[in-house]
C-alpha cells in the first residue's frame, strides 16, 4: 500500500499499523540481538495491538550497533545487502548501515520527495557538496536528485575556491551542503570579490549538523536562496528522514510513512506527551536491510501538528543532542544557545568556538567569535563585553569572549566542529 501526500491522518496510522507488526516481526525472526532484547522484556511481536503498544517495546541504542560490529544488526543475508555506509563515531568503532536494493530504492525516492518539498524540480540543476564516501549525505543527496530528474553535479565537500568556480560557471539551482560548509562557501565568493548573493542557486537544502535562525538569515543573505532544513541520521536512513518544505517553512515534516517518531525523556525514556520537548526516538516503516526498531537518536527536538491539508507531524528544528550538552560550573549549555545570543550582537559573524577548560577547581568557558569584515578593530573590546554581558544574561554563564578577526576561526567543509573542551576527563 502507498500513501499520497494528501491521505487523512486516519490513513497514515493504518498504514504505520500495518507496516511496523511486519517490522516488528521481521526484525524479532532476523536479528537476535532484537530477539534477545524482546524475550528480556517479556515481549515479542504479537505483543502490538495498536500503535501505541511500541512504547512497551525496547530502545535500540549505538550501544546495540557497537555490540554487534560490523554486521549483527543486518536483518537479510550480505548476498541481498546492496550498499554499506558507516559513520565515524567520536569514540571507538565506527556505525555500520547496510541497505538491500529495496532500500535504496526507497532511499532515492525519499530524498526526491524531499527535494521535491523543498522546490526542486525535475530539469533544475543540484550542487551537491555533501561528502561522498562512507558519509550518507553525498550519495544519498546523489540519488534523490537523479531520481527526482535532476541534473546532479557531484562536487562533494572542500576545495572551496573550486566549487565557487563551479557554482559561477554550471549556474545551479540547488545546492546541498552543510550549513556551516554553505557559510564557508559563501566567504570565499567574497574573497575571490564575487557577489555570492547574486549566484544563480534559487534553494538551499542543509543539515548533518544543528544551525540556527542566525545561520539561516546569513546565509539566504549571502548566497541569494531559500535555505531549508533538511533532518537524518545514519542509523536509520542517512538523509531522508525530515524535510522543512517550502510551503510550511519553521517545522521539519517527518516522512512519517517510513519512519515512526516518538519524543522521551532523556533520563527516563517516558514517553512525552505530544508538543513536549525531549529526545527524538525514531522507528523504521520500511527498511528491510536493518530495521531499527525505537532507536534513541539523542537529538533534542518537539513533534508539532502537520501543516494545513497534509497527515505527517513535523518537528522543530533540532535544538542540539543530549549529549553535546555541556555543563558549565553546574548550567546546562548548548552551542546553539550561544549561537542565538550572538546573532543579538550584529557586529560579530556567526563562525565561533567553544572552548572549556578548568584552571583550577572551576569550569572556565571562553567564546571566540570572529569580528564581521566592516567591524573596526577598536571596537573589539566594546563588542566582547557586550557578547558577554548578553550570554550571562540569556544564558546564565560567565564566559571570557574573545573577539577574532575575520577569517581566523578554522571553516569547515562538512560537520563544523565548534566545541573544545579541555578540562580533565573525570
Ligand atoms: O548527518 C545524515 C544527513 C546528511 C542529514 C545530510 C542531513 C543532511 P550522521 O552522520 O549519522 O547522518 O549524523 C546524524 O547529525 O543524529 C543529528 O545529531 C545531526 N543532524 C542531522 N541533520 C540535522 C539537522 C547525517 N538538520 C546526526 N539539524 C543526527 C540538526 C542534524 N542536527
């Protein structure tokens, strides 16, 4: 059974209904580690009458996959295994994906729909900088534009003063990126003097990693788009899960016919009412390859209601993971909340660094932000007492700000890296 856009929600569920019993059953008969899990809990799949009955049913986590490296989540022989991607873990083995034929299929088909959601159309012409290799974005990103009837230009990340030449020279409609590495992008128009805001790319599809409102006025302004949110994980598809659409701009639509979301709390694993904030836990509809039946994302965001005429909830943009949360002398603290304090200060770009040490028996948080390129250099010291004033204000932390020239902080050509902590590991 398929879905179009406009099915009722009673539809969808019927259809999440029937898809997640064969999931269910597939992965309990195919993988043991789901066995082992279920029969520990007392459950196996019969145990689902509605819905609603998967919050009875275990949270896979990274630890499962860590466990069972490389292979021992795959739920078909490695002869029906088409693709393998992994994901470089910050700490030890990298996560492992495998997608049969099948999947790629759907794969494809989910990126063109959200290509599609997002403006694309058939004829127009995709930059794609996503890293190809291993990273799911590049391929992914590849194949829902070839689906969609798009002309894909596979650039890939870095090699900045390349892909402005590219981008001046093929004159594409799209482009895919990170948004950290699309704000990089946008520096070096202006150092090589071109106009960045009068290129000819029309939308902008960029995730991987959190950015903020502030991010997205830099950029539309910079490069002359429409950029949009774009929302997956590796675990369960690679990009492919979220798209913010262009007719319902502040929410990312979940394609909730491949994927079931649900919002816990982070330390108990209730699960939240709907609207309440709290860690995305996601299930696969579909995936035949390597289901993964409630995994625990660790991304920190709120389901909201579909937009008008359609049955799919959205969610918010991601705030951060519960794990990139850092506790300074006691507060908790996102990057993402300094990012927002800073588009407050229009004197300072949005490239900035994190950096937490302890000197002696108190956390110490120092910001380094660069200085926008008509800022005067005397104003520096004002400018930084300013920032710091407005983060012990909103956020509720004292931290040392250090206004940088232009250019000086290190851009990034995928994922941006913007945290460096180096207190003593406890
Ligand atoms: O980053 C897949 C992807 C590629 C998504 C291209 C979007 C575009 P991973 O490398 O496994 O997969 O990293 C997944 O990145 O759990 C989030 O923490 C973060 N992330 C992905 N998209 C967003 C986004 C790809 N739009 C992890 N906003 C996820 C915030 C995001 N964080």
């Amino acid at each position: 059974m398929r879905l179009d856009e406009a099915a009722s929600v009673e539809s969808l569920r019927g259809l999440q209904f029937e898809r997640l019993k064969a999931v269910l059953a597939r992965a309990f008969a195919q993988v043991p580690r789901y066995r082992e899990k279920f029969a520990a809990a007392g459950l196996d799949p019969g145990d689902l009458r509605e819905l609603d009955d998967l919050g009875k049913f275990p949270f896979t986590t990274k630890e499962d996959l860590r466990a069972t490296y490389p292979f021992g989540m795959f739920a078909v022989p490695m002869a029906e295994i088409a693709r393998i991607h992994a994901s470089s873990g910050t700490t030890g083995k990298p996560t492992v994906v495998g997608y049969t034929r099948s999947d790629l299929e759907t794969w494809a088909g989910l990126m063109a729909r959200s290509i599609r959601a997002a403006g694309g159309r058939p004829g127009d012409k995709v930059h794609n900088a996503y890293g190809y290799g291993l990273f799911t974005g590049g391929l992914g990103f590849h194949y829902g534009g070839e689906h969609l009837g798009a002309a894909v230009i596979p650039v890939g990340g870095g090699a900045t003063a390349r892909q402005v030449q590219l981008i001046d020279d093929f004159r594409p409609d799209i482009l895919m990126a990170t948004p950290s590495y699309a704000l990089t992008i946008a520096d070096e128009f202006a150092r090589q003097g071109l106009d960045g805001s009068r290129c000819s790319l029309r939308i902008g599809m960029f995730g991987a990693e959190p950015w903020s409102e502030f991010m997205r006025a830099e950029i539309e302004a910079r490069l002359g788009l429409t950029a949009l949110d774009h929302y997956g994980l590796s675990e369960l598809i690679g990009p492919g899960v979220a798209q913010e659409c262009a007719d319902a701009i502040g929410a990312l639509t979940i394609w909730e016919d491949h994927f079931l979301p649900e919002i816990v709390d982070p330390d108990s694993g209730q699960v939240l009412p709907e609207g309440e904030a709290g860690e995305l836990v996601l299930t696969t509809l579909t995936k035949e390859g390597m289901p993964m039946i409630r995994f625990r994302t660790r991304d920190l965001t709120r389901l909201l209601p579909p937009a008008r005429g359609r049955p799919m909830r959205r969610m918010e943009r991601v705030k951060g993971r519960s794990d990139d949360m850092l506790i300074v002398r006691g507060v908790n603290l996102f990057p993402s909340q300094i990012e927002a304090v800073l588009a407050r200060e229009e004197r300072v770009a949005p490239h900035y660094r994190l950096e937490l040490s302890r000197p002696g028996r108190l956390d110490e948080l120092a910001v380094v932000v660069e200085a926008r390129a008509e800022t005067e250099f005397q104003l520096s010291e004002e400018i930084a007492e300013n920032v710091a004033r407005l983060i012990k204000m909103l956020v509720g932390v004292t931290a040392r700000v250090q206004v940088a020239a232009p250019g000086t902080i290190a851009r990034s050509e995928g994922k941006a890296a913007r945290v460096l902590d180096l207190r003593p590991k406890q």
